[in-house]
C-alpha cells in the first residue's frame, strides 16, 4: 500500500523537477504576465465593442406600423361597394349580393354560385369586446379600425373570420370556403379587408 502512494509522489516530484529545469523563475513569470495581458487586452475589446452598441443604439421607442395595407397589392379592375355604413373593394370574379345595407352584404365568388364560396359582412351587435381581447384572435390595428382575425373550425370545415371594430360598430367578415385552400381564403379575405372602411 506504501509503494502506490510513494509512486505517484515521485513522479509529481520528477515532472515538477523536469518543468524546474525547463523554464526558469523569471520565463514562468513573463509567461504568467503575457497571459494576463492577452487576456486583459480580449476583456478590453469586448468592453469597447458594448459601449459602441450602447452609444449607436437608438434609445427612442421603435414605432411598429399598425396597418393592415400590405405593400404593393394589385387593385385593379377591382369593384367597389358602398353604403351609409361602410366601404370596400373586391375583385372582379366575384358577384355582390345586397340583402341589408349596413347588415347584410355578402360577395359570392363566380363559377360558385351552387355551393356559394362567399364572404358576408354582418352586423354583429351581441359580440363583446372583451372576448375578442382574449389572446385567441390575430389583433391588427388600421387607421380606420382594429380588426381581430381567427381560423375558426367548422364541420364543414375551416372558416377565416374577421371582426372590423370602431367604436360600438362591429362587422362580421366571414369566408365560407368550398373549393378554395384554406389559405388562399385566408390571403383573399385580408386582401379584401385592407379596403374595407366604416363610414360612420
């Protein structure tokens, strides 16, 4: 038991001794020194690039655009619809449908006139506010409203809905999808709804 502890004793002292004879005092002392300064040198250069961050970083708020516009759509050969209550443009394959002025629109989408792919925009006096807050909708803000966008789930299936909101008005924007994907309905709905203006 002795000879196992005294031999890695001895060892140590012969790689200690072999370092001894290898380098002097002062060689391990400038090696120390070259390596607290290469050190200290990289801790510099890390401070300085942060306070060059923190020198071109801009303090004031970042402004977010709010708009539901999207750059560079195509509006042309568009229609538009008008009334007491409200505004909006849609593309020209689709046929408008007036049952109610301010409650009851709807734009059926041609060549689909048998299962009605169409957008209806309703009235919607019973919807709360505060449910719509919930987290569940996509809340986008325009100059004009603020609208809140959910793919709701149907048994006939999916069904892109957006509320338009300003004030006490609320309109129901609703896709109801037969032939098309539910995200071309989704992109045509928005695209549609970037027109859309309360009038009052």
């Amino acid at each position: 038991m002795k000879k196992l502890i005294i031999l890695p004793i001895l060892f140590l002292a012969l790689m200690l001794s072999g370092c001894a004879n290898k380098y002097s005092d002062e060689q391990v002392n400038q090696l120390i020194q070259q390596e607290k300064e290469k050190n200290g040198s990289e801790i510099t250069k890390l401070q300085d690039q942060i306070n060059e961050l923190k020198q071109n970083t801009n303090t004031e708020p970042v402004k977010i655009s709010t708009s539901t516009e999207p750059a560079q759509i195509d509006y042309s050969g568009w229609q538009e619809y008008k009334n007491d209550c409200f505004s909006f443009k849609y593309p020209s394959d689709w046929n408008l449908w007036v049952d109610n002025k301010c409650s009851g629109v709807s734009i059926i989408k041609k060549g689909s006139e048998l299962n009605r792919e169409n957008i209806q925009f309703t009235n919607d006096k019973y919807i709360k506010i505060s449910s719509l807050e919930s987290g569940q909708y996509e809340k986008l803000v325009n100059e004009n409203y603020t609208s809140y966008y959910y793919l709701n789930t149907t048994p006939a299936g999916p069904e892109p809905v957006i509320y338009l909101v300003k004030d006490k008005n609320v309109i129901l924007a609703n896709y109801s999808i037969y032939t098309s994907s539910a995200t071309t309905a989704e992109l045509t709905l928005k695209k549609i709804i970037t027109t859309f203006k309360f009038l009052k």
